[in-house]
C-alpha cells in the first residue's frame, strides 16, 4: 500500500497550498479534514473517526498528529518521514477528559507556533467544535483565521495524474451502472441489487478495483423516489415502477458519480416527458461548459431549458468531485447554480446532477465531467435515457 | 420503509433524554449527530453530509431541520408530524455566505428559544465548529451548555427491542465472518474478499437483510496488519499469511462487530501463543461482566491474563456498540479500560475487541456482547481459534 502518487505530486500539492497560505498571510494551516489529508500526503486509513490533523507550515515540513494505533497508516501510505507523524497516545481517544486534539495542541505549542497567524478548516466533518476549541485554548496567543476550504479550492483543478485516477474511477462507475442495469428486475429485493452494487464496485470485473464510495448506492424506487438520499430497504421491485439510482465509482478514493433511470415495464408520458427535458437541459449544460465560463452560465443554460418545460428544481445542478472518504464526495467549492461566479478552469472534474424530486416520483441523470482545454468531456459512458427493462 | 420501531419506543426514548435534560436543568437539546436523530425519532437517509440538527424541548415535540430535499425523509421514516419538520433552503448548501445553521438558528429564535438554557453535541461529526458557532450567533442571549454525549449516554442500556435487533445483525456479522472463511485463499485479491463480504452483509442469504457497516471491512494482511485501520488493496493473499479480519453486520443502523484471524498455511508459534493468550483473555472478560461490576475492573481480568503472558496492550478493549452511521460504530460513551468507573448494567450491548498490532505482524479477535441479569451473552457466534486453512 504505497502512496497513490510519487512524491513529485505531493511536493507541488503542497507548494499550491503553501501559495494559498501566503495570499491569506498564514504561518500555518491545520487541516482536520481527511480527504485533504489524502491529497496533500496521502494518508489512507479509516482512522479519521478519531480526530487528526495536518499541519502545514511554510519552512517545515508537513506533521500528521493522530491515533497512535494508526500511526503505522502514515508510514505505509505517504512519504512522510518519522519526525513527520507524531501521535496521541490511545487513553484520550473517545475519554472525557483531555481531548485528543487538546494534546495535539501541546505539540503545536512545542512546535513554537503559539503566537503565529492560523488557519483552520472551521466546516468539516471530522474536526468538531471541541476538537477546535481544544486547539484554540492550547495556543491562546496564536491569531486563529478560519480559513475553511483553502486546501479544498487547491483541490478544485486536478492533475493529470488525478484525470487518469478520475477515469479508472468513472469506468467502474459505468460498469457498475452496467451491472444495476443487468441485475435489477421485478421482484428482486432492493438489498440484493444493492449487493450486487457494491461486489462489482470493490472488485470488478476487470483489473482495476474499486473502493467504497464516499455516498452508499442511493436507490429511488417507490415513495422513497420523492427524497432524495434514501437508504435502501429490502422490498423487491415492483413491475411498472420507476426507479433512479444515483451509483458511483471510487478509485484511490477517487469518486465518480453516475446517476440514471430504470422503469421497469411502462412508464407514464410525464417520466418520458421529463427526462427528454432533462436531457435536452444536460446536453446544454455540456455544451455551455468550456474555460472562462461561470458556475452560474452553466445553470442558466439549464434554466432556460426547464423553462420552455415549465419545470423547476431549486437544488444546484453539479459541483466539483473528486478524492473524498465518507460521508461526501462533493469538494464543498464550485457549485453549478446562481450566483457562483467561479470560473471553469481545464482539468476541474465536476458532476453534472440533474435530480428531479416530483411530488409522488422521482427521477435522476448525470455525468461526471472533465473540463478540457476548449470544452467538456463526460468520464462517465452510459447512454442517457431511461432505461426500460420489462 | 416505515419508521423501524413502533411510536411507543420512540416515546420511551424521548422521556429518557427529556429526564437527562432536566437533571442538566437544560431547557433545549440540540442534536447534530445523525445517530442520535435516527434512535430518538428514526430518521434515516444519507443526508447528514449537510448539517442537520433535531431539537428536543420538555413540552414541545421534537423537531427536525435539515435540508430541503431530504425533508421527504422524515415524512417516510419517522413518526414526526408536519409541523415538526422545518427544512432549509437548498441555495444555502456548502456554500459561502449563509449557513444552513445559521438559517435553523433563525428557526429556533423564532421558537422563543433565545435566552433559553441550550445543551448541545459539541463533539460530533457531522455539527462542524461553524455550525455550532452559527447556531450560538442566532442566539445570543442563550446560554449555551456543552452536553456532549447526552443523547449517547441513554443509549447505552438497549430496549428489549433494539436487543432483538442486535442479534440480527450479529447475526449477519457471523454468517459475514464465516462467508469471508469460506472464500480467502492465497491468490485472492484483498478487494475480490471484501466484494464477497459486502455482498454478504447487505443481500444476505437469508431473509434478514444488511445496511453498510459504520467501519468498513478491515483486513490486516501482510505489512498493514501493524496498523489498525488500514484499507484493502488488490495485492493477492499469500501462502502463510496471517490475516486479521474485523467484519460486522448491521441491520436498521444497528451494528455488530466480530474479529477474527485467518492463518493460510503455517503460522508461527508466536501467533498460535499469542491467540491462546488473547482467548484466554476475553475468556477472563467474559466471565467477569455482569450488572454491577466496572468497566475498569473487567479491563483489570483482562491485563491480569496479559500480564501472565508478558503482553502488553495501551488501547482500551471494548465499547459501547448499537445504532450507528458512518465512520464509528462505537457509542462513544462506555470503554472497557482503566479508569472508566462505568457500571455495567443489563441490555447494555458491548464490543469486546482485542486488538494486538506487534511490530510486524497483527491479529485481532472480538465478540459483540449483551450484558444480561446475571452475565453477559455473546450476540456473535463463530469459534474464536485462528482459523487455519491450506
């Protein structure tokens, strides 16, 4: 279990963010979320459900503060050296008392940084309140900046040697799409088809496996089609229902997310109504996607389109996706909808998720996209309409 | 997908934390923690990757506030009438400006809860320092109460009902266990095992069907059996490897944990010592839990086996385990280790879990547990020796 990359990749991730930094005027960055740990070190372990940090300095080199019983996952999976990991010890994991992140700060304030400009990540999963907090009353002196999503916006424009992880990510994205579309049938328990799923996510049937995905397999089929995340349950499908399934593929904790539409024998004319308007509304977007064109024109080349069709959605319609653990696989910056003025840059991958929540029905489309030099390439393969199967 | 106990449970569990409010003299509660939301009101979707909070009041029923596409989700799997639902907008999802929380704090003001007496999770992973700080500026002449746990602590002694349910997913954690002994082998990938046993855990061969485990499977093979939590790899299983799996099952977000190891072929005698000494170990644990007895003495049965043997081990040996979604399936609140003066007390469900990482090798052995009226009862079933094949 290598590093995903060479540590060339690492090196120039970690001269974006010191840039990031020096614009913010911060002397130190602390980053508590772990899909930012992986991008900027490579660290991978399901550890992160103990608190661990990521301190960036400007003249020093990168400290991972975690678990001790995980401080092993820092020396297989990154370059780091051994001065750069230092762990808590285990009797303050889950403990009132010291908090883990309450000792981590006694290490910053070894490291001389109490007095310093600090940025922190203020919004993430995996970093609470206390967990700030307790950092903060280590370091009383030091200016703390919340300077949340800086390593996430480096994120944003990926290398090329992300684009080819994103397109093994998306092929498992497709074949798995591939698999829901072969498996799922009238009487089949939802459960199964979700098995199903996840066996051909994780081990392929090719030479690339997979991860789990940062989102579990989301199935919309009955009552639950009129929500949007909901988890699946074990009643079998049912002949003339309309099902959407929102799947997805990972890859060194690449996603790639593919969502589409399944009926299962008939079909009403509004559901083939939609998804013609629906797809009319993609093929703009794709189109509209090119450098220099905002977030928001994106979206106003799918408005008009749900326009002309009387139909409306008030949810943003794509955002940036790439390296993510759970719970999410969004990069939490650009997002296609009005008002994000964000500039599309080439290689930015971006899923385009057109979900259409209706009143007793649902149904959903998307792609994961590639902005190249002069336009948009889909990763995802799949053909768009809706599939009837029955 | 009703919600998966009937209103009288849910009822029950409400007076519980209203009794934990007032002995705090705490006018609100306010819930971050997914986990919570699903055993107080049944709330179940993959939508806590935006911030969602349930607030508890003495004399007002529960409300939900999430976001605006899942409020369908509490329609669907709660027994929450509509006024006790109060979605967000979409446009203020992961974006800058306004938080969604300060969007709920203004929910909450509106209530007249402003310079009420507010308990709140400070220590969850799904309420980030900003959401925390949004709902705090919304109302500032509240006096905010760090209850940490609250919710957490009525967990712990299981209803007779969510015992019947941890037996099914301890079930489905043996089945999963003995389906992951019937396909390892040396040449197997890693990745091509876990597909087996995510198959296993969600479709089932019976009629009982499976939820993704909070931990996903952990397969310490080879150098990554010095770590704890380590990812799976496409790198073969080899001939003579020791393999440490932790599995689990889960059935309604409730898990249950079961580690075991696999020896393929061989096996040194420092293993087979080991693991004799480790049995004995939980043999010694097991025979010391019933009601009455501390958390910190059933550690004490435990070091004084390991002492026997000159082991050492610094990690806590087991918690509190019930209903739980991603990335922990431990309830945070009872750990089997030093210093914690935690009485044991019937239906109280606890995961006994023996983890020993030596500098290049690992192995690992657990039982999920209920504490009984006069004992405790392995909820999980498979013969605890490693389990040699080829």
């Amino acid at each position: 279990m290598p590093p995903a990359f060479p540590k060339a990749e690492y090196d120039a991730r970690l001269a974006k963010v010191r840039a990031a930094m020096a614009e913010r005027n911060l002397d130190v960055y602390v980053s508590g979320d772990p899909n930012n740990h992986n991008w900027l070190t490579g660290y991978d372990a399901w550890s992160f459900y103990t608190p661990q940090i990521v301190v960036v300095q400007h003249d020093v080199d990168p400290i991972w503060i975690g678990r001790k019983m995980d401080a092993g996952a820092a020396w297989l999976t990154t370059h780091m050296t051994e001065d750069q990991v230092r762990p808590y010890p285990e009797d303050c994991v889950q403990q009132t008392g010291t908090h883990p992140m309450a000792v981590a700060g006694g290490y910053l304030a070894d490291m001389g940084l109490d007095g310093k400009r600090i940025g922190f990540e203020s919004d993430v999963y995996h970093l609470s309140y206390k967990a700030v907090a307790s950092l903060q009353a280590a370091l009383p002196n030091a200016t703390w900046v919340d300077a949340d999503l800086l390593i996430n916006w480096c994120r944003a424009v990926k290398s090329d040697a992300e684009v080819a992880v994103m397109r093994e990510a998306a092929g498992i994205a497709s074949r798995v799409m591939q698999k829901a579309y072969d498996t799922i049938e009238p009487g089949l328990r939802q459960c199964d088809l979700v098995a199903a799923i996840l066996a051909e996510q994780v081990g392929g049937s090719m030479n690339v496996s997979g991860d789990l995905t940062s989102l579990p397999p989301l199935i919309l089929a009955g009552e639950a089609a009129t929500t949007a995340h909901p988890m699946w349950t074990d009643a079998p499908f049912e002949a003339g229902q309309t099902v959407a399934l929102e799947l997805a593929g990972a890859h060194k904790r690449y996603n790639a997310g593919l969502a589409r539409t399944v009926q299962l024998g008939g079909g009403t004319q509004e559901l083939f109504d939609t998804a013609k308007a629906v797809e009319e509304g993609l093929e703009a977007v794709l189109a509209t996607m090119r450098p220099g064109v905002t977030a928001h024109s994106v979206h106003r080349a799918w408005q008009d389109v749900l326009d002309q069709y009387g139909l409306t959605k008030d949810s943003r319609i794509g955002y940036g996706i790439g390296v993510a653990y759970t719970p999410d696989w969004g990069e939490h910056t650009i997002s296609l909808r009005p008002n994000d003025e964000t500039e599309l840059e080439p290689n930015m991958t971006i899923h385009v998720m057109l979900g259409m929540w209706m009143d007793d029905w649902g149904m959903e489309m998307s792609e994961t996209t590639l902005v190249t030099d002069d336009g948009v390439e889909c990763l995802t393969n799949m053909p768009r309409g809706v599939y009837v199967k029955g």
